[in-house]
C-alpha cells in the first residue's frame, strides 16, 4: 500500500505532572490522511488533540513518534502548514489587514505589494470583514471577529496542509454556518488536506471525510476512522434527510457517550491503527435503520 500524504506513527506524548511524575496524555497514536481528504477529530476535553495538533504542526516535539508529510519527517513549522489555533494567536500590534498580508507576503515574496493585498482582502471578505474593521486592531474586534480573521489568515497562505483547532467555536450561530459553507466552498475548489478539531458533531457529519475518534485521556487512543458515507455537495438540510445521517450520528454520540470511557486509560493495548467504521443504510441488503426512518417521518409530518 503506498504511504498516505501524512502519516502519524506510533505517537506517545507524557508531560511532567506537576507532582514530580510523568502523565501520558496519548499512546501510539497511528493514522494516515490522504491528499485532499477532509478530516476531522473528535474527543473530550484534554484527550490531546491540540497537542496532536502542535505536533502535526511542527510546533512541539512528541514524546516519541514520528509525523510525515510527503514523506519528509515534520520538523519546525512551515508555510506549507496553515494552523487556526484554538485562541486565534493573532499578532496584537498589526491591523486585521496586516495580520493576513504579513503571511502572504512571506509566502509569495515576489508579489507586488498592490497584488499581497488585494490577496488578503479578498480572504477577509470571503469571512464577512470588508471596509473599516480591516484596518482595527485585533483588540478592538469581537472574539468571532477575530476567528474569522484567523481563518483568513491561514486560508489566504494556501498552505498544503491546513489544521484547524475548533476555528468555530467562538462563532454565533449564523456566523458559524455561513463560515462552514465557505469553508466547504473553498476546500471544494482547492481540495487542500485538512485536518481540524471540533466538539460540534453536527458540523463534523457536514464537512468531514473522516472522523477519528479519541478514547479519554489518559492513555487517549485514536480508536476509529468513521467514514462519512454521505454523498457531497452536502447542505446542513440536505444532510438530515440521508438514510445515514442519524445511524453515523448515533454511532459518534454513543462513541463519546460510553465507549470513550470504557475504552480508555489502557496503557498496555498494542499499537494500532484505529478500527475503520464504514456505516452505509443505502448499501443493497442493509437494514434500514428504524430510529433514523422515525424521526425523519416526525421532520416531514
Ligand atoms: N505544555 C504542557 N505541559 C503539561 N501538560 C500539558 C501541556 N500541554 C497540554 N498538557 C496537558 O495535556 C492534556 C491534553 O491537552 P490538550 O490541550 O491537547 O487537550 P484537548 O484535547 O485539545 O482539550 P480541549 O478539547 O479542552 O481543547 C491536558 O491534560 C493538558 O493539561
Ligand atoms: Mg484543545
């Protein structure tokens, strides 16, 4: 089988815990992502995706382990690896504006400077910033302000891998599906690998490939790859009405419900790749499922 565009390998990180002993936060993490694939990861609070994140980032070192893209080991940050953090990470003394042209600049060093920001004006307006607030600082923004100017930021630098650490989740709700569809749009037309955290379910079914599940921490394993077996283009509405929409989601709220628990603190489990879960109610021969076909009726009547 040839070697996916990243490749996570045998991934362990411990960090001191504060009471002169060591706490393993994940094991063996293995997984690959391919070129273009849409990923999405999933777990409870402080199982260690971010931590996965800095380190597919290459801004911190695991405890053991190897991450490669393209087949070259990640050592150190890169412009060919856009991150949205979790906080934004915005540079406080530059305006929205030169937030994003200063990675611009950076990567296409031969571009006019008229060219840079006519580049990261259209990003910014691609997530709802125009006219005056371009040229205010990030502490005169509103926190969804600054997400949005986060996520223009890494967009706008075309990185080859994007990670993106819950980029919503300081988004008002109308804000959120209007930046979800964006995103869709962009990645559809770019179809850069993505990688991004969520605690949002709903919006992981809507634009993920994959879901990747994590057990609780510590000891957090990445236990399954389920496989988002609903066909794209995808619209929140849309989705609902698939026959796999509520057996997939079922499947992950049980996952993090009860398995997450009841899978995790194993330290002597053999490393693995996690368990790939294909759920497909369309397939010839596959039961329909009734608690799906129940509330689909209780949706139409
Ligand atoms: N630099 C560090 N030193 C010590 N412990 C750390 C460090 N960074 C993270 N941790 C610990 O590692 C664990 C995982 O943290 P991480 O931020 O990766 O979780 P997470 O899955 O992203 O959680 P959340 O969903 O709340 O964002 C936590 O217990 C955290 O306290
Ligand atoms: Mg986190």
């Amino acid at each position: 089988m040839s070697r996916p565009f990243l490749s996570i390998e045998n991934l362990t990180q411990t960090f001191p815990d504060g009471k002169g002993g060591q706490l393993t936060v994940f094991e063996k993490a293995s997984f690959g992502i391919e070129k273009g694939e849409f990923v999405c990861i999933l777990g409870h609070s402080g199982c260690g995706k971010s931590t996965i994140m800095n380190i597919l980032a290459g801004l911190a070192e695991p405890s053991s382990g190897v991450v490669k893209m393209d087949g070259y080991e990640v050592s150190g940050p890169s412009l060919d690896r856009g991150v949205v953090f979790q906080n934004y990470s915005l540079l406080p003394w530059l305006s929205t504006l030169k937030n994003v042209t200063f990675g611009v600049r950076a990567r296409y060093p031969d571009w006019p400077k008229a060219k840079v920001e006519e580049h990261a004006r259209a990003y910014l307006a691609m997530v709802g910033l125009e006219g005056d607030t371009i040229h205010r600082k990030p502490s005169q923004l509103s926190g969804g302000m600054r997400q949005r100017v986060s996520i223009a930021r890494a967009f706008a630098n075309h990185p080859k891998l994007l990670l993106l650490d819950e980029p919503f989740g300081a988004l008002d709700a109308l804000t959120r599906g209007t930046i979800q569809d964006e995103l869709l749009k962009i990645w559809g037309g770019t179809r850069q690998t993505v990688f991004m955290i969520t605690h949002d379910i709903d919006e992981a079914i809507l634009l993920a490939d994959r879901i990747l599940l994590m057990t609780n921490g510590p000891y957090a394993r990445v236990a399954e790859s389920v496989e988002i077996t609903i066909p794209r283009p995808r619209s929140r509405t849309g989705i609902v009405e698939h026959p796999n929409y509520y057996a997939i989601r079922n499947h992950l709220v049980q996952f993090l419900g009860h398995r997450s628990k009841e899978l995790a603190g194993r330290s002597d489990a053999p490393a693995a790749p996690p368990e790939r879960v294909v759920i497909d109610r369309t397939a010839p021969g596959a039961d329909p499922d009734p608690e799906a076909a129940r509330r689909l009726r209780a949706v139409n009547d």
